[in-house]
C-alpha cells in the first residue's frame, strides 16, 4: 500500500507513475477528495469532543453554584449526536479510502524502464547458449511419457485439467531439486529454512497484496475462511507482520518450499499443454526484510542467488528487467529469470525476484529501529523464487534430451537422484 502523504504532497508524481502502468489516473483525484473529506470529518469530530469536554467540566460547577445546566446538557447531548454521525461519516469515509488504496499498485522506481508492454522488458544478460540439436527436440511432455515419468491424464482424472501426476523418477527428481536448492541456499547463501502452513488468513494475503486485487486467482476453503497459499511468499513474510525488528534482527533473509495453488483465472487461450501452467506446483521461494538503504543491493544478490542455480545445472537463460507496464502489482522494481525449452520453442519464467519496497511492509505493518530504542519505520520487503518447479523440470528434459530419448542428469544431482539418466522404460 501507498503512503496517503505521497498523493498530498506529490500527486502528480503519482500521476506519472501510475500512467507509466498504462493505469487510470483518475483515481489519485478520487483519493485526494476522500482524503480532504476525512480529514475534515476529522476535524469536525475533534472540535465537537473538545466542545463537549469543555461543557462536562462546566455542568458540576454551575451545578454546585445552583445555576441553571438544563441548556448545557441539552447542547451535551446536541454534541453527542453530532460525534455519532460524523463518526458513522467518517468510517463510511474510510472504508471507501482503504478501497481505493488497496487497490493502488507500488509506484515503479525510478530505475526501472519505461515501457507499454511486456515487449519492452529490457534484456539485460543472457548466460550460456542454445543447445543445437543433431535432431528435432521434443517436448517434455512426450518426453515424460515416454520416460514413464509424467501422467496428464491421471492427474486430469484425479483433480481435473491442470493438474499432473509425478511417477518414478520424475517425483524423485523433483524432490532431489527440491532438496538441493534449499540446502544450497541455507549452506552457501545464507538463508534460514522455513516449514509453513500451505493455508493462510485473509490478513497475510492482504498483507503481502495478493487480496483484494487476485482474490478470483485464489482457492478459497469458506467454511475456515482460508485461502491455499499461492506462493510461500505470503506465509513467510508475514512471520513478521504486526512487528517492529530491533536492529540486531536485520537483515532477514528466509527460504521455504511449498506448494502453491493457483486457478490461473484468465488463462484460456494461452498454451496450457503439458506442465508449464497448472493449478498447483512446487517452488523454493526466497524472501528478505531489509532497511531501506540495503534493499536494492540486497535484490541484486537474491537475482544472484537464483542465477547460480541455474548456472551449477548448465541451463541456457535470461534476466529481464521488467518495464513500467509490466511490474506485478505490488514491485517496486523486478527481475525475471527465463529459460530456453527447445522443445517447447519458448522461453519459461523460472523466476521472479521483485524489490516491494515499504509496499508489502506497510499492509502488513512490519517495522524496524535503525538503532536500539529508535523511532520505528517501514522496512523494505523482497522475494523471489530459487527456484520454481515444474517449468525447472521443463528446462532440464528438454535441453538434456538425448536422440535415443534418453535424458542426462546434471552432474550436480547425480548423487541425490542414484542415477546419470533417464532412460525409457526405466
């Protein structure tokens, strides 16, 4: 969420910002209006409690005096119906204003490129180079299928379109990335691990901005009023909502798997075969709570720490910087990590690792001191996904794929998986 004091002392700046987006701007003149009209209720309703103090003390005196009190009561009373419906006014007011600006996105920052769309993100490294084939690649899901390791059609049967079945050494695969990637992020980068409840409140979603704005992306379980997690990033960074971190505590720097659960509302029309888009997948999600001076170094090393994955496993990719026009809802400024599926002839996010700034922090009130007994203030929130499964799997059949159809395993999961490849049939 915003801070209301940018929209009164720079909305034009938030005009800007916001039609970088490609957004309706109209919007920063309906706060403006709602915001002078609270803040006048506000005032309204303090003059009238003040007023009616000031009478409270009056009445026992000229009673004792035996003077006449029957009017100041009656303008007591006059008072009190007067505070009762600027109150009712003002919390009208409100809720109308907390609307609106929960429906704001996070301003870009100023490093981030102009653009309209997302074929103005700005390529900004690529690493290795796209395997040449002596044959035609195929695609991971007849590679699946023949590998014995990938079941759409139980997965369909069982949960319906959008979901896949793991057999064999596929499930082992996936749980051999799973490991490798947090030990090495816990081992050699430094993050602490978490295990997290897969279903959270509506307050956590709200927090890290997922509510109001994706509720039709949610699984709901109404009965609890719980949502499934659409990614760790909501219950890991509110492990520190409502808290103020005392400076020994920071910088904070977490990492947990999950399942994450999504209907992927709007989809229709967009490829959906095999595995690249489903309703629930695996993913490593890494998250950080810094000061603010820290946070955009700090967002350089977590794109960093995915980017080292990608490189111990061989695999050909790119960072895009995202432009205006493309930023999630809540970032202030993103990356995306995207690798080559050969067979798929596309490139897939693997990774998004985005700077929230205050943005999360101040929906789900998480404070800092700078200094011990310091005023508290607004940290700065990150995550990013190190790294999510299954367009991983993706990248790896497809680019490992041998003309036999078999399939190489990177020499860095040799050991966790028992095997050197994937052969048909097992």
């Amino acid at each position: 969420m915003l801070d209301i004091r940018l929209f009164r002392d720079a909305p034009d700046r938030v005009r800007e910002k916001l039609r970088s987006r490609g957004l309706d701007i109209d919007v920063v003149d309906q706060i403006l209006a709602l915001d002078e009209k609270r803040r006048a209720l506000v005032q309204r309703t303090e003059e009238a409690k003040a007023r009616r103090n000031e009478i409270s003390k009056q009445i026992p005196q000229l009673a004792k005096a035996k003077q006449p009190i029957d009017a100041l009561k009656e303008k007591s009373r006059s008072l009190g119906e007067e505070i009762t419906a600027a109150d009712n006014d003002l919390a009208l007011v409100d809720a109308s204003l907390d609307e609106l600006m929960l429906g704001i996105p996070n301003l870009p920052d100023d490093s981030v490129p102009m653009g309209k769309s997302e074929h103005d993100n700005v390529v900004r490294r690529t690493h290795g180079e796209a395997r040449k084939f002596d044959f035609a690649p195929k695609a991971h899901w007849d590679l699946g299928e023949s590998l014995g390791i990938l079941d759409l059609p139980r997965g369909a049967k069982i949960s319906g379109s959008g979901f896949y079945v793991l057999r064999g050494l596929g499930a082992k695969l996936e749980r051999a990335l799973i490991s490798w990637m947090l030990d090495t992020h816990t081992q050699k980068n430094g993050y602490t691990e978490f295990s997290v409840p897969y279903v959270v409140g509506e307050g956590a979603l709200r927090g890290t901005s997922q509510l109001p704005k994706f509720a039709d992306q949610l699984y709901t379980i109404p009965e609890d009023a719980l949502y499934l997690i659409p990614t760790a990033e909501v219950p890991v960074t509110n492990l520190h909502a409502d808290e103020i971190l005392e400076p020994d505590q920071l910088p904070i720097a977490y990492c947990a798997h999950t399942p994450c659960f999504r209907r992927e509302a709007g989809a229709a029309g967009r490829e959906n075969r095999g595995i690249s888009r489903i309703h629930q997948f695996h993913k490593v999600e890494l998250v950080h709570i810094t000061r603010p001076e820290e946070s955009p170094a700090t967002h350089e090393r977590l794109v960093g720490h995915a980017e080292d994955l990608l490189k111990q496993l061989g695999l050909h990719y790119r960072v895009l910087e995202l432009c205006t026009a493309d930023l999630g809802f809540g970032a202030a400024k993103c990356y995306d990590l995207e690798l080559w599926a050969p067979g798929m002839n596309t490139w897939l996010e693997v990774s998004s690792c985005s700077n929230f700034e205050t943005f999360q922090a101040r929906r789900a009130n998480i404070k800092y001191r700078a200094e011990k007994g310091g005023r508290p203030a607004l940290a700065h929130t990150l995550n990013g996904s190190g790294l999510a499964l299954p367009r991983l799997m993706i990248a790896l059949l497809e680019n490992y794929q041998r003309a036999d159809g078999s399939v190489e395993v990177p020499a860095v999961l040799r050991d966790r998986l028992g095997v050197s490849e994937l052969r048909p049939g097992g």
